[in-house]
C-alpha cells in the first residue's frame, strides 16, 4: 500500500457519536484564520488606505471584476458568496504548503459540502430574483419535453463540480506520494511547485463555474 | 481463490479505465486549446474573455478524466465485491 486510501475517513477524535475528521479541523482552522483576518482588517478602513487595505481592495475589486465578466450581471450580490468560496478553496488547496497538514480539498467530504453550498446558493437566488413561479417555469422553457434532462443536468452538474475540485487535489496529493515512495526526498518538489499552479486554477475554475451556474439561475446567463 | 480472480480483474480494470479516460479528454483539451490559440492570434484584444471561457471549457472536459480516476480509485480501494 503506497498511500492511504484516498476515498476512507482519518478519524482524529470523537464529539459524541459525531466522528471529526482531520480534514474537518483543518478547515476550521482556515475558517478561522479568513474570518479573524477578514474582520481585523476591515475594522479600521479608512478613505486613505493603508497598504494592507490596498491590497485588499485589489483582491475584492479584481474578484467582483472577474464576477461581473462572468455573469454579466451587477457583482455585489453574490460577490460575498464567490468570494469566499475562491478564499476558501485557494487557501485549502494551498495548505499543504505547511508540513503536516493536508488539504481538506483532497477529501470527498470538504467539496461535497461546498458543491451543495453552491447548489443551494443556486435556487435561493434564483428564486429570489426571479420570484417562484418563473423560477420554476425556467425548466419548462425551450421544450417541456427536456424536463428530465434539464433536472438530471442539475444533479449532474453539482455532483462534477464536487468530483473535479475533489478528484484534482487529490490526485495530485496521490502522485506525490507515489513519487515520494519511489525516488525519494528531492524529486517531488518540481511536481510539488506545479500543486500551486493547480490548486490557484482549481480554486479559480470552482468559482467561475459557481458563478456561471449562478448565472444561469437568475436568467443573467446561459446555462454552462 | 474467487476474490483473487476479482482482485486481478479490477486492477486491470483500474488500469484500463485511467488509460482510455486520459486518452479521450487528452485529445478533446489538444483540440480546444488550438482552437483557443487560434482565435488569440486573430483577435487579441478579446484574450481574456477567451482564456476565461477556455479554462471553463478545460474544466468540464477534465471532468471525463477524473471521473475514470475516481472509478479507479473505487475499483482498487472501496471495491465493493471484495470484503474489506
């Protein structure tokens, strides 16, 4: 056995009948750190910005910029969400850049629950925006026939955006280690470097694609 | 004996699947990204909205090949005939 099994469960401990994994404490290290950054900076914004504020705004407004190309729609209201979610995802992938910690990513449980963030994001601001019944009415739209199809897309689409996000890091985590069992201490740091180039695309892509699906569900867009 | 039989079947099954679901995809992300290449060099004013549209494209086509991973990755850890 070369690496342990991708797809199992490393249980650190036990809350009650509740196992907690180690990929879970990691990201809620993550969580916390975003959060506790996020609100340190922003609790002295001034008009003249610091040079941490610059960057910060850099970061949101290249962010909403991105997000408006996308959608072709005004950004604000789901710049909080895409946001956070390319945060979120960069910083997971990026973690197993510290020794000892792995990326919660490379677990099938982390994007499960941000694919079905996404998937409920979806439908939440499609019926906001558009009301109920129209929201409803867009799966009947070019033919009521499709209507099988179009709800199978649906399933489908969240499920790949689950799959690929978890299948990349993950495969890239399993090549290392292969490699690493193989040839020893030196090799794997060029395959290493090129993780940061697929945990950014990675990162980049989920929050393209939430946006595009986003998109499509407040009519802004056609569907992906 | 049996579970011996189903062990060798799924690897080569593992194998198989990983093989053809890069051959497919490989092909599929050779052609997009000429055709991107392609569009930049005639028009480059519009790269960005290209390249954006080329890593969505990119993304869903990856998506076939990690789909087989995954199968593989079942097949050769979570193989549902062979009692763990």
């Amino acid at each position: 056995m070369i690496a342990a099994n991708p797809l199992g469960a490393d249980v650190l401990f036990r809350i009650g009948p509740l196992p907690i994994s180690g990929a879970v404490v990691t990201t809620w290290v993550i969580m916390a750190l975003l959060a506790g950054g996020a609100a340190l900076a922003s609790s002295r914004l001034r008009a003249e910005p610091s040079r941490w504020q610059a960057v910060l705004e850099m970061l949101v407004e290249g962010m909403a910029g991105q997000i408006e190309d996308t959608m072709r729609t005004p950004p604000r209201p789901y710049l909080p969400l895409i946001g956070t979610l390319f945060l979120f995802v960069l910083t997971c992938n990026l973690a197993p850049l510290l020794p000892a910690v792995r990326a919660p990513t490379a677990r099938l449980e982390t994007t499960a629950a941000l694919a079905l963030i996404v998937f409920v994001a979806m439908h939440g601001y499609g019926i906001r925006t558009r009301g109920l019944r129209r929201y409803l009415a867009h799966y009947l739209e070019p033919n009521p026939l499709l209507l099988p199809l179009t709800l199978l897309s649906e399933l489908t689409r969240t499920l790949s955006l689950m799959v690929r996000l978890f299948g990349n890091i993950m495969s890239h985590e399993l090549v290392i280690a292969v490699l690493l069992s193989l040839a020893g201490l030196l090799l794997p740091v060029p395959i290493m470097a090129l993780g940061l180039l697929i945990g950014a695309v990675q990162a980049y892509i989920f929050a393209v694609l939430a946006a595009v699906f986003l998109g499509a569900a407040v009519g802004a867009i056609e569907a992906g | 004996m049996d579970t011996d039989l189903i062990k060798i079947a799924s690897i080569i099954g593992a194998a198989v699947a990983v093989s053809f679901g890069a051959l497919g995809p490989g092909l599929g992300e050779g052609r997009a990204v000429a055709a991107a290449m392609d569009a930049i060099a005639r028009q480059p004013d519009s790269a960005g909205t290209l390249s954006r549209t080329l890593f969505v494209g990119l993304a869903m086509i990856e998506t076939m090949a990690i789909y087989c991973l995954v199968i593989a990755l079942l097949l050769l850890y979570a193989n549902p005939y062979i009692a763990h």
